[in-house]
C-alpha cells in the first residue's frame, strides 16, 4: 500500500514537472510547490525501497537469501514417490522428537534422536546436518525439511558416511505393509519406491477405480429394479 501511495505521488511529480502549469486543471496556473518536508520524505522512502531490493538481489546472487515460504505445504502432493503411509510413519517420527511441539527439531532434539538411533554426533555435525536440509535458515528443521532428508537419501543426494544418510538409514517402517519386494529398512524402501511408478498416485487410481465399481453396480441394481417393477406392471 505504501508503495502503491509512493508511486502516486512520484508520478504526479513527474507530471507537473513535463506539463507545466496546465498539469493543475487550471490554465496559467502556477505548480503547486511540495514542502521540502515532503520531498525529503519521498525521497528518503524511495531511496530506502530501492536498497531494500538491491539488497536482496545481491542476496539471492550470493545465495543467501531465504527463500519466501510457500502459502500451503502438501507433503502427498510434493513428495508424490512415498506413500500415505510412508508419510505418516513420518510424521510421526516427526512428531515423536519434535519435544518442544513447536512444529520444528532443533539442535538439541535432533542431539536426542541421534542418541536413541543409536549414532550420536558432534556439535558440529549435527549442525552440519540441519544445515543440509534447511531451506529457510532458521536453524531447524521443519516437516518438510525432515521429509528432503529421506528424499535426497532416495535419490542418492546424500554422502554415505554423512550424519543425514546415518538418520535414513537408521530409521525402519514396517515393509510388510508398505509391500516395497522385502526392503528391510527405511532406506532401502525409498530407493525401490523411487525406481517404480508412484505408490500414491496407485492409490489415488484404486480410490478411483472402486468408486467406479460402486457406481457400476448401484446401476445394475437400478436396472434390475426397473425390470423387476416393469414384470409385475403387465
């Protein structure tokens, strides 16, 4: 809104300055003089905007910048190579370290999960290991951010002896009911799961499937109803 306004008051600026007394509406009419005050208000407002921009252009060319979250975060939808219930075993991991329920893990409950995992790490891994995955700098990490772990796992992003690859591997689901051709760990089950079609757009495709075979026969039966109500009319 402020920019808009400042906009306005530029450009009506600008006019006066090209128009000449006929900018006012009134012919021969002198410019109506702006304050200084107004003027150096103008000009400290655009001055401060344009280094703002100028600002985080050199930060984005640096690689600095964070990036502006997006307005709704759909982990079936973005990680579209696990499946619901890959998701929410996840989650619930999640949730399970996440102590402080702030919706992040930070230094210290990742410290906490590391140990119970059975691989702790220094200070500075495990600062490494935020710092990996942390898309937005704050130096947490967030669902989405936990769920890039075992996604850069899969895809063979991540370096062996790294403390991240330690965390994916380390961490198991049940394969028996994902069905992933016997996979023993959680790992091995992202890398098969990423080589085959999408297991949740399967599913999407079975929901969609039994919907239809409902439908089918709720018309057979309608079908059936009529001819049986026909039979006995004659």
């Amino acid at each position: 809104m402020a920019s808009e306004e400042l906009a306005q008051k530029l450009q009506r600026r600008l006019l006066l300055e090209e128009s000449g007394p006929a900018a006012e509406g009134e012919p021969g009419a002198e410019p109506a003089e702006e304050p200084a005050e107004e003027r150096s208000c103008l000009t400290a407002n655009a001055d401060s905007e344009l280094s703002a921009k100028l600002s985080r252009r050199q930060d984005i060319n640096e690689g600095a910048a964070r990036p502006r979250a997006a307005a709704v975060f759909n982990p079936y939808t973005e990680f579209k190579e696990f499946s619901r219930r890959q998701i929410k075993d996840m989650e619930r991991m999640f949730r399970l370290y996440d102590s402080g329920r702030d919706g992040y893990i930070d230094l210290m409950e990742l410290k906490l999960m590391m140990e119970k995992l059975g691989a702790p790490q220094t200070h500075l891994g495990l600062k490494n290991m935020i710092k990996e995955v942390d898309e937005d700098f704050d130096g947490k990490l967030s669902f989405r951010e936990f769920l890039l772990i075992f996604h850069k796992a899969a895809a063979g992003e991540l370096e062996e002896d790294s403390g991240l690859m330690t965390l994916a591997k380390l961490s198991e689901i049940d394969v028996s009911i994902e069905g992933v051709k016997g996979a023993k760990n959680f790992f091995e089950a992202k890398a098969q799961a990423l080589s085959s079609a999408s297991k949740f757009e399967a599913e999407i495709k079975a929901e969609q499937d039994e919907r239809k075979r409902e439908e089918e026969e709720r018309r057979n039966r309608r079908a059936a109803f009529r001819e049986l109500k026909s039979a006995f009319s004659q």
